[in-house]
C-alpha cells in the first residue's frame, strides 16, 4: 500500500473544504441580508420610560417613514424593552423617525380623565445612528434617603419663613414641626424670612435625615440682586433661579426663587441671590406678547443678557404636507400641530434642519395601531427657532439627545444655555420671522 503524500492530502483537504463552502454560500438561505444588514434603528427602553399606574397608563410607539412619507416599519415599546427596527426592502441611508407617547387617565393631574397623544418627529435621521426614547424623567419621583425634621427657634413675630433644601421645600409661621425629605444626606437648607416686603436669609449647612435645630436669628443676611429690564412690548417676563453648590456641576440643584414684574407697565423686576454661599447660580427667563414667546437659560454671571436671534423662516401647509424654508443664526427649527376635542388632546412636532431652499416634509402614512389615535391636523399655529451652546447644527442636536437619558428631555437641562423664540402664526398659510440684532437687556449691579 502506497503512502500518499501529507502536502497532497492537506491540499486535498483544502479543496474539499472551499468546494463545500462555494456550495453552501449559493443557497438560498445565505443570500438573504442579515438581521445587523437590515438594522435601521437600535434603542433600549428604560425601565421607567411609560408609566403603568392606577392614575394614568402610557403606552409606546415609533415608526420610521421614508422621503415620501411611507411607512417603513413601526413597533410597540415596553418598559425595558431592547428594540432593533429593521426593513429588507428599504435601502437608504436616511429617514424619519417618529416616536408616539399615548396617555389615558388623568393626564394633568387635576382628577379629569382625558387622553391625548404627543409625537416627535426627527428629520434626516441615520441608519444606525443613536437615539434615546423621550420620556418625561421629571415625572418619576426621586429616591429621598429620609426626612429632616426642624425645630426653629427664635420667630420673629409677622414674619413668613421660606427655604429648600436638595429635595422638599420648607415654610414656617411660627406653628408646627416642619419636615423635608432630602435627596441627599447632609444637605444645605437655603432660609429667607419676609417681614413686611424686607427680605433675608442664610444658607445652613449639614442639615441631615433626623432632627434639626435652625435659629432664626441667623435669618439676617441681604441679598445680592439682578435688575431685570423688560423689553419693550412684552406682557408677561419672569424669571426662575437655581443655585449649585459646586462649579459647573448641575446634579445638586437648589430652588431658591421665581421673580416676576409687579405689574404690566413696571419696567423691570429684581432677582435676589444669596451671594456667593453656592458656586453657581442658573437662571431660565420667560417672556412672551401676541406675537412671540421666548425663553432663555444662561448662567449668572456678570452680565445676563437676552439675545436676539437672526431668523427668516417662510413655512406653508397644505394637504398634509409641510413646505419652509430657514436660514440665520441658529441651530435647528420646531414646529407643531395641536388638535383638542373635548378632552381629547393630540400634539405633532417637527424637529428640523435649516435648509436656505425650499424644503418640504411629506404626509406620513400612519401605522394601522396608531390610526384611531391621530386625528387631522389643521396648519401650524407656530414655529420655534432654537440656539444652544452645546451645538452648533442639526445634526449636533441628533447625536446630542441620541447619547442623553430621556432623549429631548434632557436637551434644557439645568446649565443649558439656550435661547429659544416661538413666533405664532397670524394666518393659517404661514409668516415670515422679523430680522433681529442681538441685544443684550439685563446687567447685575
């Protein structure tokens, strides 16, 4: 018997080998694109992201369509949930996502059930690219490690006593044990005292979960403040602050106050802050007239001003089919439908590029679950151009809230600074935005 060479035998082997894999990779079953081919959207739900209560029940969608507007695929989310969306027949590299929130019961919290449906729709988003589900994060009660319980001393007669602390808020009239749950364990307690208009305060340290004794005559210290000037034509403007007791680090926030003018026709109004007993001050301004509503966050620092943003923006709506252009000094545009029968209540936004050409954003085809939720929706009744430090374009947004818990929750978290204007349509076909320079109105003395 002949011994056959160990090169041949190899060689054969190898031969072999390939001819049975040429053969098996010509079936049927191993043309067909993989699951990770056909990907078009990977997210994970959070554990908390619908609630599921006695109150109120929230149930979870998202669809993503294509330049036309057709339907590519959707899906149900639940609770922890990880989802892959995914189309064999679809090709591209771009389309619209939509997530759809739907909520049944006592939605505003004032013990009238009611439904309605909140939509977000994501312009020219990429297949693969990262998202993170909108979910209101601020709804879900935080986890408080205990109760301070304090024992004032020292009232002073005619007095009200107002304070934070890292959770509740405390008031005094000189009755009572007041309590607060607390976050964190210690905490500061920030304390004012009004007496008849004149305004002090301090900021006491280590309160912690237990007893606490806080005396009253401590209560003593004068504000620092900010005169706040009211732009000509608005008819509402106030001010909210937050204060943090480490530099540029917003996880701890302390309420102190929300400021407004006295009355329509007074010129400014004053925002008190306790010097500089915290780091960092954060301060969220609103004013809006017929026209506009605007809203700014900016820290305090020397100088507080409230930009004017370059816009011109031109939007048209007719059968189901969004038409606009926009150009200027800002990073992306919002738009909105709003619809309200007795109770029902249904909100579509639009989360867009700007495009110095005409651009239009097609009738979508909606999913056959989501259909007995949508209703018809007449044109915009406004449009919001937005402008953020953190970003500088719409794409900037897109990977922003793509990394972030809560996607679009979290875009104005505290320490954003951010300027956005809201222009309010004067007739259903659409306006066009007033070019602006920015000024500045507010100085802190």
């Amino acid at each position: 018997m002949l011994l056959q060479n160990p090169l041949k035998q190899l060689a054969a082997f190898i031969l072999m080998s390939t001819v049975a894999i040429g053969f098996q990779s010509c079936s049927d079953d191993e043309n067909e694109p993989s699951v990770e081919e056909n990907a078009l959207l990977t997210f994970t739900v959070p554990n908390d992201a619908l609630w599921d209560g006695e109150e109120m029940k929230e149930r979870g969608f998202v669809f993503l369509s294509d330049e036309n507007g057709k339907l590519i695929t959707s899906k149900e989310y639940k609770n922890g949930e990880n989802v892959t969306l995914t189309s064999s027949e679809f090709k591209g590299d771009k389309f619209y996502l939509t997530q759809v929130v739907y909520y049944d019961g006592d939605v505003n919290g004032d013990g009238i059930d009611e439904t309605q449906v909140n939509a977000w729709t994501y312009a020219d988003f990429q297949r693969g690219q990262d998202w993170s589900v909108f979910y209101e994060k601020s709804a879900q009660d935080p986890e408080y490690v205990g109760d301070a319980k304090f024992t004032f001393t020292n009232y002073a007669e005619d007095s009200y006593y107002y304070g934070t602390t890292n959770g509740d808020e405390v008031d005094y009239n000189g009755e009572g044990t007041p309590s607060a749950r607390l976050i964190k364990s210690p905490s500061l307690l920030y304390l004012t005292r009004n007496s008849e208009g004149t305004i002090r305060y301090n900021v006491f340290s280590n309160v912690v979960v237990g007893n606490n004794t806080i005396n009253l005559n401590d209560v003593s210290k004068e504000h620092m403040f900010v005169t706040v000037q009211v732009p000509d034509g608005m008819s509402y403007m106030n001010s909210e602050l937050t204060a943090f007791p480490n530099e540029k680090d917003y996880s701890n926030p302390y309420r102190i106050g929300d400021y407004y003018r006295n009355g329509p026709e007074d010129p400014s109004y004053k925002i008190l802050f306790p010097g500089n007993a915290f780091q960092e001050y954060y301060v969220e301004t609103f004013m809006e007239n017929e026209t506009i509503e605007y809203s700014n966050g900016a820290r305090l620092t020397a100088t507080l001003g409230f930009p004017e943003i370059t816009s011109d923006v031109t939007m048209d709506f007719s059968n189901g089919k969004l038409t606009y252009a926009a150009t200027g000094e800002f990073d992306f545009l919002t738009t909105g439908f709003r619809y309200d029968n007795d109770g029902d209540k249904a909100y579509w936004y639009y989360l867009l590029p700007k495009s110095s050409t005409s651009r239009s954003v097609p009738a979508f085809e909606i999913p056959e679950a989501l259909k007995e939720y949508f209703p018809e929706f007449d044109a915009p009744l406004e449009y919001t151009i937005n402008e953020h430090e953190s970003i500088d374009s719409y794409n900037d947004f897109l990977d922003f809230v793509g990394k972030k818990e809560a996607g679009i929750n979290a875009f104005n978290s505290p320490g954003t600074v951010y300027t956005e204007i809201t222009y309010k349509y004067t007739s259903p076909n659409g306006r066009s935005a007033s070019k602006s320079k920015r000024k500045r109105f507010c100085e802190i003395h």
